[in-house]
C-alpha cells in the first residue's frame, strides 16, 4: 500500500513541569532518585509519561524526556564533567574550560563545549543521535573514513545519527528522502551527519509539546508509548506506514488518537495501558 497523504494536526499536548524541589545540588521535576545509598553515583530516572528538570552541581540543566535515566559520579566536577544518559535529554551546559563535559550513552560519547544540544539514545532503539541547537559539539567513539582525529565536529543545526543496523539504515534513509534532510559528505554505512535540520520539533518536547514531522504512525506510536506510559500494539501492518506531521499539547491519549480517526480509518480498543490498533476496512 502506498504511503499516505501528508496530514498536519492543529493540535497540541502539554504536560506541566512542575517543580517539587531541590537536593543535592540539582532540583528534580517529576522524577526520582535511584541507588539513594549508592555515595559513587546519583542516578536520576525519569518515569514514563513525565519529565524531569535537572540542576547539576556546575549549574548546568539537563532535561529529561521519559523513561530516561541520568547518572553521574560524586566526583563530577573534579576533574572532568562526566554523565552517563540511557534515554532523552535536552543539555543546556555551562562552559568550564577546565572541567571538559562529556555525555556518555550506550554507543557514542559526546565531548561539549559549553552548549545546548539534544541527544536521543535509548539502549533498546536502533537509532542513537545528537543535535546540535547552539555552541559545538564533538562525536567520540566512532570512527568514521575520511575524519581527522577520533572526534566527529557537529555544528549548529546539525544531527549526527548512528544507526545500529542495515534494516535500521535504510529506514533512516526513507526518512531523510521524505523530511529533506541534507546529508553532507561525511555519511558511510551506520552513520549520517545531516546538516541545515529544523530543530524546533526535535527539542519541543522539553517545553511540554509532541511535535512530529513526517512520521510514520509505528514512529510516532513509539513517541506516544513515551509520553503517556501507554503501550500500543499494531494488528496489522497497513496502519504503520501512515505519516503524520502536527503538533499536540494538551490532548490525553484517548484525544490524541480521535483526532487522528479523523484523517486516518482506523479503529483502536483500549484495556487499562494497552492499545490495539487496526485498519478500518
């Protein structure tokens, strides 16, 4: 079945950051402590439809989208900056030429150099990337042919995309073709840097908005399995493929999937935090 028409939604959910103190030397927003005896680290989780605003002990935040964990040691700033994100974050860091910052995920660290980007690298997605909204970041841990050095330079407006298998890849492609991304030269299988990217809906999430650009419906399922601690289930494949692009803020899951009847025929059933969706024949 062909892809679908393009849709944009006028519609938009918010979830309110509320601030329910501070300990430690960074405030949390609906998240909570993990390891509390643990005096090597402070491990911060961000539960499943919620997020979490973090101070760190140098005064730079850190956003945490849900189901996102944050650790780092409690000798962070000693000698170097160090956290590990298995997740989401939105970094917004405080420059220290002293105190090098260095975001460690499952697949790639990233050198900061005093900045605001933001990185995506679930454990359990086949994507892992980084974007760039201000400042200068650098890639660690990945090699890449034709680079200098061990560190891939991203600059603003930029995304770095590591894509952990060939499936994963191609559909990374198919989304480059259909956003119009453009991929600048450094690209090699399992890699991508695209270059003069929108980075409002890659970081809207932050400010209580699930924005989506082009999505196909199993993409943006992924996205409101997150953002409503729900899990949905597709019957058939027909569905998936579908794309989307629009905006919500303040609409429940029950809402959100109303409006999207409206453009799509599907049907869906839901028990508790489990839904089921198929296409309407």
């Amino acid at each position: 079945m062909p892809l679908k028409k393009l849709y944009r939604l006028a519609a938009a959910i918010m979830i309110p950051l509320m601030l329910m103190g501070g300990l430690g030397g960074f405030i949390i927003t609906k998240g909570y402590l993990k390891n509390k005896t643990d005096n090597s680290f402070t491990t911060i989780y961000s539960p499943g439809g919620q997020k979490t605003r973090v101070i760190l002990p140098d005064k730079s935040i850190v956003w945490l989208n849900a189901k996102t964990t944050l650790k780092y040691a409690s000798s962070f700033n000693d000698n170097k900056r160090s956290v590990y994100i298995d997740g989401e974050a939105f970094f917004d860091v405080k420059h220290d030429s002293l105190h090098p910052f260095i975001v460690k995920t499952s697949t790639f660290n990233i050198k900061v150099y005093g900045t605001t980007f933001n990185v995506k690298a679930y454990k359990e997605a086949i994507i892992a990337e980084a974007t760039l909204v201000k400042g200068k970041i650098c890639i660690q841990g990945i090699s890449v042919s034709g680079n200098n050095g061990d560190e891939i330079i991203i600059h603003p407006n930029e995304t770095f995309r590591y894509v952990k298998d060939k499936d994963a890849y191609n559909k990374a492609i198919l989304h480059v073709s259909a956003t119009k991304e453009k991929i600048s030269k450094r690209i090699e299988p399992m890699v991508q840097i695209a270059e003069k990217v929108d980075v409002t809906p890659i970081v809207a999430w932050k400010d209580g908005k699930l924005s989506f650009k082009n999505e196909s419906f199993s993409t943006l399922a992924y996205k409101l399995e997150q953002w409503y601690d729900v899990k949905i289930h597709f019957e058939d494949t027909e569905v998936q493929e579908i794309k989307y692009t629009g905006q919500f803020e303040k609409e429940n899951i029950n809402q959100v999937l109303k409006y999207l009847q409206i453009l799509t025929p599907f049907e869906y059933d839901m028990k508790v935090n489990e839904i089921y969706i198929r296409y309407k024949k």
